[in-house]
C-alpha cells in the first residue's frame, strides 16, 4: 500500500487531504531522517576525536593526517543531506502498531554497518591506549571503558540487523548511546577521568615540599596544603589568622599588594619561631582579592649560615673568637678609646708547661685544659672586653674603659687565682695550669693593634725569662 502512496505522490494533481495524509509522513519523516542519520554519524565522530586524544593516539599521527582524518564524516553527512540519494538513513517507514516503523532497506543497513565499524574502531582505540597507559589509574580507565564499548557493539548489531518488529520502539539501536553514556558517567565518577589536569595539579599542591596558602584580603586561610599544616600546626592554630603569624612588616607588604619575591619574615607559633622565605602572587577567586604565597622554611639553613659565620671567626677547638676577629675588635676598641680619651689594656696569656702536660697526658686531656682554661678567661674578661685563642697554648684579651692601672691589676690577680683554685681533674688526678701574663696599655705602650700586641708579648716574655707567672704593669 504504501508504494501505491508513493506513486500517486508524484503525480502532480495529487492532492493532499485528511483522508490521505501519507504525504505528510512520508515528507516529514523524510527530512527527519536526514538529519538524524547526520547526527548519528557526527556525534560518534566527535567521540573518536576526544577518544584519540584521550588515548594519546593524535600524537603518532602524521601532521597531514591529524586532526583532518576526523573531518571525514561532516562530507558524508554533507552528502546526504544535499543528494537525492539516501546513504546513510532511510526515508521509508511502516506503520505498526503506534510506531512508525524504518523499512529495512540498503541505506538502513549501510548506517548500522557503519556504526558498528565506529564501534569496533573505539575498542580499537581503547585496547591501544590500555597498552599505552603508564598507571594502573588509566589501565582501569580503559577497561572500564572497554566493557560500555563492547556492550555498545553488541547492542547495535542485535537491534540493528534483527527485525524486532513492534516488540521495541523504532531505531532501537540508538540506545546504545545510553549504555555509553552510562559508561562515561560510570569511568567519570569512579575516576574521574575528565579532570586529570586539576588532579596534576592537586597532587601537585599536595605534595609540595613547600608550604601553600591561599588568604583572602583578611589573612584568613582558606586553602593550605599539607606541609603549610605540618610547619604552621594548624590543628592548633585553626582560629587564627595569617597575619597574627607574621610581623607587621610582612602584613603591610602583602595588604598593599606589593611584588612578593624572596621576602624574609619570621612566623612565630605556639612553640617555635620559623624564619621563612616567602614568594607569592595575587588572584581573584570567588569575585573577591586573594593571595597564594608559597612558604620556604628557611630556619635550618639560617642556623647553618650562623654555625658557618661563628666559626669563621671563632676557635673551633675553645669557641673563642679567633686572630682575625681578635684584630677587628681590637680595632674597633682602640678607635672608640682614641675618641673617649680612655684607656684600654691589653693581655696575652701563655699556658706553662703545656707541652709536657700534653706529652704525658695525652693530646685529648691537652684539648680539654685548652678548652678549661679559655672558659675561666672568658669569664674573667666577662662584657669589659674580648677574648681570643691566638693558637696553641696562647690566649689574648682586652680590657676597655678600664679606670685606673690598679684596676687591671686586680682583674689578673683574680684571673690568676681561678687558676690556682678552679683545678682541672682528670681521671680524679688534679693537673694544675700555670700561665705567664703581659700586659701592655693603650696609648701610653703603643696606639696601634700591632705596636700594642709587640708590647705584651714582650713584657710576657720577660717574665718568662725571670720564672715568674705575673705580669708587672
């Protein structure tokens, strides 16, 4: 019946009328399946592209190829849409029942054919991307996403190729797009696969040896990653502010929006204070000022840089600053004496018999009368001076602001009788250290480090000379 409808559509005084209003189905369901067997070729085509970039596949073709491969279904649909010829949908339909049923022609099983061959390419490109997958992440992807494809291929070839008749609803084929929606939603959710450039960069945010924060203009912390939760102890520190952790200087920097590039402030929490370096820049999130400031602790290597400046400067054997800092103060004493018209004296102090003390006893009980003696100095000199290891058994001090000569007298005296009484055990043996003195004064003995230094070294040694252990000023 419905060839007779055709037939007589195509005679020109054929008219249409409520009683014959095949016409009307024929016209529309014409032009209906046109463009839906245009949007069933270009969405799976759209699908092949994202698929070959997600599989990583783009990058081993030739430039020539890609992208221009994925271009080749908007001709065919270009084709069917503009030519007589129906290639790749049917225009012929039976009515069964309440459905309009598609005839089963040439054009019908060309669309099905080529589904499946779009179907069978996305297992293709799947099981290539599974072999090329770097992480057991993506392996699973993949096989998730092998199963809704082979579902889908299993689907269009049973609902295609079989005439179910009314059973099912016309073009049942097409719900294999539900199963590989399911599919998609099933990996995205499981793994979520779509956001794989924000979770580089979450575990990149999470793993950073580095402190991050994200502040809003009131120093509150809205987002810190876990080493900014280990170096701040926020666990204890949940209620309190970026701002109430640095000084005023880093709070004017940051609330006036200045360039943060290696900028040094200290953080001071509950238990420690922490030198920190701090880089940073401003974003806006939410429609409201923000700052990212990524947080170096710098404590360990200011500490180092300490150690490394201290002994620089200082004996590593005594801890007592050293020739070269020796002279620097010295400098600097003799200078501030030159101005205030004040006196300063100078002491070198030479340890007696030290080398048969550390003949008999030992190297390692030599350095520990070194290290005896240069604490009872430093004691002695205590905030009136510096005192210094020159090397060996010989140590020097200077005494500024002294008022009288009698007054550096008694210092020595005091000196002398730590000697004699602090004595140095070993092994509950008593080892007592003897010690010569010279002394020299600025300026009435010299006006110049080295004139003053040539000056006590002299009067020691005559002491040395006469068998004495005092100096005589």
């Amino acid at each position: 019946m419905w060839r007779n409808e055709l037939n007589r559509s195509a005679n020109p005084n054929f008219h249409l009328s409520a009683a014959n209003p095949f016409l009307l189905i024929y016209g529309v369901g014409c032009a209906a399946a046109k463009w839906f067997g245009s949007v069933g070729i270009l969405i799976p085509g759209i699908g092949i592209h994202v698929l070959s970039k997600f599989a990583r596949l783009d990058r081993q073709m030739p430039k020539y190829i890609y992208p221009y491969v994925f271009y080749v279904p908007v001709i065919v649909v270009l084709i069917n849409l503009f030519s007589e010829e129906r290639i790749i949908s049917t225009a012929l339909f039976n009515q069964v029942g309440i459905w309009k049923m598609p005839i089963l022609d040439k054009p019908y099983f060309i669309t099905i054919t080529v589904s499946l061959v779009v179907s069978a390419l996305f297992l293709l490109m799947i099981a290539r991307g599974k072999s090329n997958a770097s992480t057991m992440e993506r392996k699973a992807i993949y096989n998730v996403l092998s199963r809704g494809a082979g579902l889908v291929l299993i689907w269009t070839a049973l609902t295609g190729y079989l005439d179910f008749s009314d059973v099912l609803p016309p073009y049942p084929y097409i719900y294999a797009g539900l199963i590989w929606c399911f599919t998609l939603r099933l990996a995205m959710i499981k793994f979520d696969y779509l956001n794989f450039i924000d979770k580089k960069y979450e575990k990149l945010f999470n793993l950073n040896p580095a402190a991050i924060l994200l502040l809003d203009q009131h120093g509150r912390m809205k987002e810190v990653n876990p080493s900014a939760k280990q170096l701040f102890q926020l666990i204890k520190l949940k209620h309190v502010t970026f701002y109430d952790l640095v000084g005023e200087s880093a709070k004017d920097h940051i609330q006036s929006r200045q360039a943060i590039s290696d900028f040094e402030t200290t953080i001071c929490t509950e238990e420690k204070r922490i030198d920190v370096l701090i880089d940073g820049d401003y974003v806006w999130v939410d429609n409201e000022p923000h700052v990212i400031l990524i947080i170096r602790d710098i404590t360990a290597q200011k500490e180092n840089q300490q150690v490394i400046t201290f002994m620089a400067y200082h004996d590593p054997l005594t801890l007592l600053p050293n020739r070269r800092f020796f002279y620097e103060k010295l400098e600097e004493a003799i200078q501030d004496a030159r101005v205030r018209q004040q006196q300063l004296a100078l002491i070198i102090v030479d340890l007696d018999l030290f080398k048969e003390t550390n003949d008999t006893y030992g190297h390692k009980v030599g350095d520990e009368i070194l290290q005896h003696a240069a604490q009872l100095i430093n004691e002695s000199v205590a905030q009136q001076g510096v005192a210094a290891r020159f090397g060996g058994d010989e140590f020097v001090f200077f005494l500024n602001e002294i008022p009288s000569v009698e007054f550096v007298r008694d210092k020595l005296n005091q000196l002398q009788h730590a000697f004699i009484h602090d004595v140095f055990m070993h092994e509950g043996i008593a080892i007592p250290i003897g010690m010569s003195l010279g002394v020299s004064f600025f300026p009435s003995d010299g006006d110049d480090v080295d004139t003053l230094l040539n000056s006590a070294d002299k009067a020691m040694y005559e002491l040395k000379r006469k068998g004495r252990t005092t100096g005589k000023t």
